[in-house]
C-alpha cells in the first residue's frame, strides 16, 4: 500500500512556495532561461534565504537539477503567487468634501479586519488617532503577529501628552514588537515611510501621519493597493534593514 506521507521533494515545492515571492520566482526563472548558473540566478534572493532556497531547489530534483525543471517549477510559483492589483484611493478633507474613495479614518477598519498579521510604519504617533486603539486591540490577539517602525527623533524629542514615546508606544501595544531608528554614519535615520501592511496582503500607503488631524482634518491622499506580492516585498525589505536602521524597543516584564 503507498504511504500517503508527502515526499522530500514535494515537501520542498511546498516549502519554496511559502519561502518565495511571485517576483523572485519570475526573476530566478528568467535568469536560468537566460543561461545562467543557478549560483548566479540565486543572487536576486536576500542573502539569509539564498542557502535554503537553494537546498530546496536541489531536493525538487535531488539526482542532478535541471534548469527546465528548476525553471517550471519557479514558473508554476510565480503563477501561484500572481493576482491583479486592485488600486483603492484614500482621502482627508476637511468636512464632507472628499468624494471618491474611503477615508483615511477607514484603515482602522483595515487593521480590525486583520487575520494574521499587521505591519505599519509612520514617522509620528498620537493617542488622538484611531490606529491608536486598533492596533493595541489587535496585538492582543496571539495569532496575530503586529510590527511597528517608528522615528525616534520624532517620538522621543520632548515629552508631550498627545504624543508617546518609542517606549510608550511599546506598553501600550505589548506584546507586538516595536522598532525605532537608531544612528546610521553617525546620524539617526530619519523614519519617514508610512504605511500599513495587512495580512501580507494589502498595502495602504498614505501621505498621514497616524494622528487626529491626518485622519479627519487635513489634506491627505493615500492608496490602498490590494497585491500580495508588493505587500509581501515591502515587508520584507525593511526586515532585510532592521540590523542596520533600528532596534527593538524594550518592554516591562
């Protein structure tokens, strides 16, 4: 009787499914087409994935790896991994003035909505926003995994009652893990990237701060774009300059 346990190699397609995005299957594809040795091909891949991406490969087809069949396989996850992009405009006016799209008071419906996992990245934080509250709720719930970025030079420059502190921040939203800039060349790095990520899936990129005034009283303009493939690369890029650009920010036991 065949066993029904997967094989080594299927469950290394599998794993290679989980590990690569749709656009680094694209890439390493189209360089094994072009003749390339699968050494260079892999250089497209972070450096702290390339090994084990490379090992998996090699187990897909453990008695000598073929490029054509190395190339199908990368193909098939690039297709698995690919979806349209659906582009969605956010707007602050003041008033009742905007009038296509949501507001930008509906990302709090977007982090509520979460299933597994939420990463934002602002230059400033104030209690009087939303998010606020959101994101302390969700990080609550254990199976979701929430990461925030912060601009220390803008949270910690001077204690103020509507604005917390990189440490604050982390209390309040324990236990998610909170990053702040550190020095870089001698010089903070100044965090100015704002955006939502919400289950590996959607990205809202926005010109708001997660203030009251960002979400109600400005003029913002913002996108929420719903690719897993961008959302995913985005993330991991800043995980790939986490080393280099912050440090996490302690907590209380």
């Amino acid at each position: 009787m065949a066993s029904s346990r997967p094989s080594a190699d299927a469950e290394a397609a599998r794993r290679l499914g989980q590990l690569l995005t749709g656009t680094e299957a694209r890439e390493v594809a189209d360089r094994l087409a072009d003749g390339d040795t699968l050494t260079t091909a892999l250089k497209v891949i972070a450096v702290g994935h390339r090994a084990e991406v490379r090992a998996l490969l090699e187990l897909t087809d453990p008695s000598a790896p073929s490029p054509s069949h190395l190339i199908t396989l990368l193909r098939a996850i690039e297709g698995a991994r690919s979806a349209p992009t659906l582009l969605t405009p956010l707007w602050t006016m003041p008033g009742p003035l905007a009038q296509s799209g949501p507001l930008t008071t509906s990302a709090t419906q977007l982090v509520d909505s979460a299933r597994c996992s939420v990463t934002c990245s602002t230059f400033n934080f104030q209690r009087t926003s939303g998010l606020w509250n959101s994101l302390r709720l969700i990080a609550q719930r254990p199976e979701i995994a929430v990461r925030v970025y912060l601009d220390t030079r803008a949270a910690d420059r001077g204690q103020r009652s509507w604005s917390p502190t990189t440490t604050e921040v982390a209390e309040h939203m324990k236990p998610a893990t909170i990053l702040r800039t550190r020095k870089f060349d001698g010089d903070h790095v100044r965090n100015h990237a704002k955006f939502l990520a919400i289950d590996h899936r959607f990205l809202l990129v926005t010109s708001a701060n997660f203030s009251w005034s960002a979400e109600h009283n400005n003029i913002e303009f913002g996108v929420l774009i719903d690719n897993p493939n961008l959302t995913d690369a985005v993330e991991r890029e800043l995980l790939r300059a986490e080393d280099s650009l912050y440090e996490r920010v302690p907590t209380s036991l």
